[in-house]
C-alpha cells in the first residue's frame, strides 16, 4: 500500500530530475544533434543525447535512491528485487528531436509493487509539464486536468502514432483507413508521452496505438487515467504493445469496438 504521501514524495523527485534532464535535452539539440545511431530499424534511431539524458537520470536517481531500480528505453534494466523501479523514456519522439520539431519529452514515472503511482511527462522543447500520482488526480502545472466531454466518435480528434519497421506501419495505415472516415480527423505528433497528456487535458479526444512500450506509457497513461480516461488495450487486454487506447468513456467503447473490428492489435 503506498500513502498519498510517500506518492507525492516520488512525484516530486521525478519533476526534479525530469526537469534538469529536459534542460540537458535543450541543451545538446541547440549544440546541434550528433552521433546518430539506428536500433530496431533503419528508421528508428537514437542520439547521443537520448544516452546522455538517459545517463544523467540514472545517476540521479542512484543518488537519491540507491535501492530502486530503473527500466530506461537505451539502458534496459529489470526489477533487480526492488520495491520501486522507474521507468523512463529519456527523449520521448527522437525523431521529431532530430528534425527540430517541437514535440519531444522527458517521460519518468515510478512504479511500486508493478503499479505505477506518480509519473510525470515533461515537453523538453517547450517546458510544458504535465503529473499525475495515483488517486490524486492529474495537473498541467496547477490547473488539474479533464478529459474531454465528446460523446461522439464521429465528432473526435483522435491521436496515433505509426511503428518503425514498414510492414508494421503498412497494417496501421490499413487500420487507419479503416477507421478515419469514423472520426472527425487524425493527429500524429510523434511522441506517445505527449499524445497521452493531450488525451488528459481534452486537446485530443482519444488516442490510441500499436506497438508501444512501458517506457512510452507509463508515465502519460496515468496522467491520462487520473484525468478521467481509460487507457486499455483491446478486448479485455491491459494496455501494452498489442494495443493501447485512452479515451473518456463515452467514447472509449465505441473507439474500442471500432479498432478491434479492424484487426488494429493484429499483424506484424
């Protein structure tokens, strides 16, 4: 059992660090962009900065906590027998960090026991800042956050986002067809962290995608559910790389029905 307290407590240095790590991201994308490598795919690449961030906030958190455990996106890591792990995503949308465009984050959350109760998700090219701890609801800065009211699928700005390996990205442009004369239109920023906490303060209606992480959700999954959304994955699985959908409840199910109707956690 965690106390809002002792939530409040890692929330607090999860900002700390995720905003000195945001302001290390700034720093070296103004410095200009180097050593860029490819992971998974041609397409799927990683910056020095990404380690570099990735680096700093490890040591951070060793620092102030030494027991925990961290699951990072460039590091890896497991769980190691401890009570707390963060998980961290050091440059959420490194392409767009590449590119210059203004969408990338740091994204830290911590997890207790395997559920995460504080988390935040900070943009590193704007410093907007978004938190949430479990049951203590969700926050912009001071403003708490709610989803949006549209009740209508059909009336909905929905955001995706499309994986690095084309036959993946093939199938979620079927989905996508499929599903696109449903909605009111579509949004793809290119950060799954930041897609998230658009969902929790109404900018979008819903969101949804295939293929993602702990690290690209878990902080902005529990910004987006402590702001009154559902974040699943489809026909009764828990949100993870199959499938993850957020969305206020009227409009979760019929986003739901929809995507499983069109096969969306299917293919490769």
């Amino acid at each position: 059992m965690v106390t809002m307290d002792q939530s409040a407590e890692l929330l607090a240095l999860a900002v700390s660090v995720a905003r000195s790590a945001s302001d290390l991201a700034a720093r070296m994308r103004a410095d200009g962009v180097a050593a860029v490598a490819t992971k998974s795919t041609a397409t799927d690449v990683v910056t020095a900065a990404d380690r570099a961030v990735e680096q700093f906030v490890r040591d951070a958190l060793r620092e102030a906590r030494p027991d925990d455990a961290v699951l990072g996106e460039e590091y890896g890591g497991g769980r190691d027998g401890a009570r707390v792990r963060w998980i961290l995503d050091p440059i959420d949308g490194t392409v767009n960090y590449l590119y210059g465009l203004p969408q990338y984050a740091v994204s830290l959350a911590a997890e207790v026991d395997g559920v995460v109760e504080a988390g935040v998700v900070r943009n590193a090219a704007t410093g907007r800042e978004w938190t949430a701890t479990r049951g203590g609801g969700a926050f912009a800065g001071d403003a708490r956050l709610a989803v949006s009211g549209e009740t209508d699928l059909g009336q909905a700005l929905v955001g995706t986002g499309f994986g690095y390996a084309a036959p993946r990205r093939l199938h979620q442009a079927q989905v996508l067809a499929g599903l696109i004369g449903h909605i009111r239109d579509i949004r793809r920023f290119g950060a799954a962290s930041i897609d998230l906490c658009l969902v929790a303060e109404g900018t979008l209606d819903a969101y949804y995608e295939q293929g993602l992480n702990p690290w690209d959700h878990a902080a902005g999954g529990l910004i987006a559910a402590e702001a009154g959304a559902l974040v699943t994955g489809l026909d009764g699985a828990p949100p993870g790389p199959d499938m993850l959908v957020a969305a206020p409840p009227a409009l979760h199910g019929q986003l739901h029905d929809r995507l499983s109707a069109l096969g969306a956690a299917e293919g490769p």
